[in-house]
C-alpha cells in the first residue's frame, strides 16, 4: 500500500505545480482536489505506519476513498490535454482499488469480530 499511496501524492504533488504554472483558471478544481487529497494520503500513511486508532485509521480510509475518487473525476476532465492530469488519473485509480481492498477486508474483520 505504501508504494501506491507515495505514487499517488507525488503524481497529485506534480499535478498541482504544473497546473499552478499554467495559470489558467479552469484547473482551480484540479488543483484544490489534488492538493486535498495528497494531505489526505499524507494522514493515512502516517496513521497507518504509526499503527494508530482502528477508529482514526478507518475514518482516514473512508476519507481517502472519497478524495481519490474526487481526484479521478476531476483531472480526468483534463487528462486528454494535460499528460500531469493523466498520470494523476492513472495513480489514483490504481490506488483507489487498493483502498478499496483494504476497506472490503475491514468489513469482513469487523463482521467476524462481532
């Protein structure tokens, strides 16, 4: 997870500085979205690599998901003009069925435990 997760916030951390230097305004989106969600990948892992709270690292989780997937929908509106915005795209959705995994195998610990 961790070589996906570092992929994904260099992609959105080159994302933003190339669409900052265009200076166009039409990727105010990609920029707010990627900038978002590489903090958000940032909590994760830290949560993740310091073995934090269940309770923390699952709402991390449930928020990583929805940021990705906020990232996808929006560089992928620009993906076809911008190769940043494309290899953004690409780096989320890898990650995002990563997350994904790990949420459907929280699920299945969660309704063992009980």
């Amino acid at each position: 997870m961790d070589r996906n997760i570092d992929t994904c916030i260099v992609a959105c951390e080159n994302c933003v500085t190339q669409c900052l230097n265009m200076k166009e305004h039409q990727m105010n989106d990609c920029i707010s979205i990627c900038l978002a969600n590489e903090r958000i990948l940032k909590a994760l892992k830290v949560c993740h690599k310091c073995k934090c709270d269940k309770k923390i690292f699952n709402h991390l989780l449930k928020a990583s998901l929805e940021s990705v997937d906020k990232c996808i929908k929006i560089c992928s509106k620009h993906q076809d003009e911008h190769q940043h915005c494309k290899k953004c795209v690409i780096e989320n959705t890898k990650l995002q069925k990563c997350l994904k995994l790990m949420n459907s195998k929280k699920k299945i610990t969660n309704k063992i435990a009980l």
